[in-house]
C-alpha cells in the first residue's frame, strides 16, 4: 500500500539558521569544475554628491600645499573595479538607510560630481596657462612670488618716498637756517653801518660845533666840579666848574654872544655875563679884571677878562656856570662836552 507521505526533498547544500545567516549543510559537498561558476556581479559605487564637494575643497587645498614648493604630482589614475557576488549584494542593506551615510547621498542618479569635472593638475589655472601646459604648483608658486615682488615694490617706494620727503624737509630746514643767518648777518651789518653812520654824523657835528664854540681857558686845572657838597657855598653844593689857573691868564668867549652884565657881584667878585644867541648865559666870577663892557658883541675865542681871586674863594680861578634862559643851572662840563669841547 503506498504512502500519503510526501517523498522528502533533496538536502539543498545550504540551508538558512533560525538568525537569517547561511549554514553549511551536513551533507558534503564536492566543487567540480562544472559546479563552480565564474562570479558575476554588479558593480554598484553609489554617487555621492555631499563627499564630492568635501572632496574638492580637499583636493584644492592638497594642490595650494604642494603647490608653494612647485612639486605638484597630482596624476589622473584609472578607476579601480569592485566586484561582490551576486548573492551577497543582493543582502547588502540599501546605503540610504545607513545612519549617517544617507544625507551625503544623491537622489539623481545621472548626476555627476562638480570636482570630477577638471583634474587635479590643472585647477585654479588660467586657460593660458592650461593651454601652456603650466603645472598648477608652479603657476601658484610664481603668483605667490608676483605678489611678494609687488609687495616689497610698494614698499621699497614707501620707504623711497619718506626718505626723499625727509631730504626734502631737511634741505628746507637748511635752507631756512641759511636764510636767517643771512638775514642776521645782513641786520647786524646794516645795525653796525648805521651806528657807523650815526658816530660819523655825530662827530661831524661836534666838530663843527667845535669850531664855533672855545674852551674857557687855555691852561687849567679842574679843582671843583658841579653838584660837589662842601661848607664853602652858600647853598651847600658847588653851583660851576672850576678852572685853576695863573693869575692874570686870559679868558675867553665860548661862543658868539651879548655881554649882558660886567662888574663886581658880591661873594662872585668881578662876574661877566655872556648871553648866547639861544638865550643860554655863561657866568665868569672871580676874575681879577674885566675887558668888556655891557652892550658888547663878542665871537668865539674872544678874551673877556683875566683869571682872578676876587670874591669868596681860597685861591686863583675861574668859576664858570651855566644857565638856562630862564635861570636854571646846568652841569658846565655837559654842556662843554655837548658842544664837541673836551674838557
């Protein structure tokens, strides 16, 4: 009588565990040449378009570092193959569902990467350049070069610009000093020829004043002067200039004039009074004797009387004073010196 039962399968060399991972049979099984076939596969290498741009802005600052030395190797190579059998990667779990993997990930398929479009070698060249076939490190290098040339340019013509700015100022300055030093030394010379100028005038002057204006006596000695305190005057202080002398010597006319009074005049003895023409009087006292009467015209040098004692005095001389047109007395040997005489 047959079975119900249904025969039982062949043993599968594989079977599947309660976990979902593959087992070895406990049959053995023997490979032979026509049970092994070649592994084909798909080549599955996901694009990803996040990881292309953080690969640019890697590549880019790979060619500034190698760049600056001016070694730049970087080299087109060709893509390597991966391969997976089939029945593993039809496991393999979706990339997308990766945590972490899924947001650098592209949605199109067709897209490609912005980096792959230019290789490594060539990128931040200039179309001439590329045309050239100018390497991208060399290319850096001599614009890293260019501008540290443009750089120290610029600062050689700062630096030139100070230094011709600081000649310039300092010529100036020079310039200036020079300047007023002519200035100076041209002041003092004009301040030297006018004093030069002036000292010639004034002797001039006196000289020609000396020449109308004569000294009282020819021989004398200053015994008294003005303004000398003494209990001898009258007043206290010497009114004149004393003129010591022989008895009997000449006196003279000091200048052109009027005898305007002759005669005895008290403590003064015989006086004369010359009164010039700007109405100035000179005063001669103590004269021995008189040779001119009131009312008389006299020039310069002319005798008017002799040196006496008369009057209040201790001994021979002639005292002379000098007064105002109003009566005031002055310094005689002032008023000598003014009129170019030297006393």
């Amino acid at each position: 009588m047959a079975s119900n039962k249904p025969a039982p399968e062949a043993p599968s060399p594989f079977s599947t565990d309660s976990y979902g991972g593959a087992e070895r049979s406990v049959g053995e099984w023997n490979p032979t040449e026509d049970s092994i076939r070649p592994v084909r596969g798909r080549h599955r290498v996901a694009k990803q378009r996040g990881l292309a741009r953080s690969s640019t802005v890697l590549g880019v600052g790979v060619i500034a570092a190698v760049g600056a030395g001016g070694m730049a190797t970087a080299q087109d190579k060709a893509p390597v193959s991966i391969s997976l059998p089939d029945s593993i990667a039809d496991n393999l779990p979706d990339a997308k569902s990766l945590p972490g993997v899924g947001a650098f990930m592209s949605d199109e398929a067709e897209a490609a990467p912005v980096a792959a479009a230019a290789p490594l070698t060539t990128a931040g060249l200039t179309s001439a350049e590329a045309e050239q076939g100018t390497d991208a490190g060399e290319a850096l290098r001599a614009r890293i070069l260019q501008q540290a040339e443009q750089q120290q340019a610029s600062a050689d013509a700062e630096a030139k610009a100070a230094a011709e700015k600081a000649a310039a100022e300092k010529a100036a300055e020079e310039a200036k000093k020079q300047q007023d030093a002519a200035e100076a030394d041209a002041a003092a010379k004009k301040k030297a020829a006018e004093e030069a100028a002036k000292r010639k005038a004034e002797e001039e002057r006196l000289a020609k004043l000396a020449a109308s204006f004569s000294l009282p006596a020819s021989s004398y000695t200053i015994s008294s002067t003005y303004g000398q305190s003494g209990a001898m005057w009258s007043s206290g202080q010497h009114t004149g200039l004393d003129f010591a002398g022989a008895a009997g010597s000449p006196l003279k006319a000091v200048h052109s004039g009027t005898i305007t009074s002759a005669g005895w005049s008290g403590s003064y003895g015989y006086r004369t009074v010359l009164q010039l023409d700007d109405g100035t009087e000179i005063w001669y006292a103590h004269q021995s004797s008189i040779d001119v009467s009131v009312g008389q015209k006299v020039t310069t040098g002319e005798t008017i009387g002799r040196m006496g004692a008369t009057g209040n005095v201790t001994g021979v001389h002639l005292h002379l004073e000098v007064r105002t047109a109003g009566g005031s007395a002055m310094d005689p040997m002032a008023w000598l010196t003014s009129k170019g005489l030297s006393v």
